[in-house]
C-alpha cells in the first residue's frame, strides 16, 4: 500500500519553526539552546507520520478478517506503540501542557 504523501516535508516544518518563533504562547517556552518552535514544528511533523501510520497502515491490517488472533495482537502492539510515539510528541512540547492530566 502506498503512503499519501506528507504535508510536513522537512521545508515545510523549517519555514513552520520560522513562523512559530513569532507567535508570543510559543516562545514564552523557550529553554536555553531549545526554542520551543522548533520543538514544536518537530512534533507536528512526527505526529503526521504516526497518525498516517496508524490510519492508513496499521489500522487497514487490522481490520483483516484473514488474521490470526496472535497476528491481531502483533498489529494492537504495533498500534501501541505509534500511540507512545504520539504520547511523547504531545508531552514534548511545553506548549501542549495543558493537555496533559494534572493527576
């Protein structure tokens, strides 16, 4: 199965982290030698990737009426793991805080 083709090429997200280095709910997250807009830009091109992965990959061989019951758990481990991916991406950036449980 062919992947659709990114929208966050690696232009895209530079020109992305330029345009968030001026946005002040951004930069009030800057760390020394981190600005939080390239964090930022980063974590929105590897969500892509693994909300394309989960969707167009994962989640299609899941549905697989041929598969196995071990075969189903190998793909559910799989979709777990994007999920962690996808977990790291939202907690990385400082700007996403508020996503995040207080608990």
């Amino acid at each position: 199965m062919n992947s659709p083709r990114l929208t966050m090429t690696p232009e895209v997200a530079f020109r992305l982290m330029d345009r968030l280095s001026k946005v002040k709910s951004v930069t009030q997250f800057d760390r020394p030698g981190r600005p939080e807009a390239g964090t930022l830009a980063h974590s929105v091109a590897d969500l892509e990737k693994s909300f394309r992965e989960v969707l167009d990959v994962l989640l299609p061989k899941l549905l697989d009426e041929s598969l196995t019951p071990e075969q189903m758990n190998d793909v559910l481990l799989e979709i777990g793991e994007e999920l962690r991916h996808i977990l790291y991406h939202i907690k990385d950036p400082k700007f996403f805080g508020y996503l995040l449980d207080a608990d």
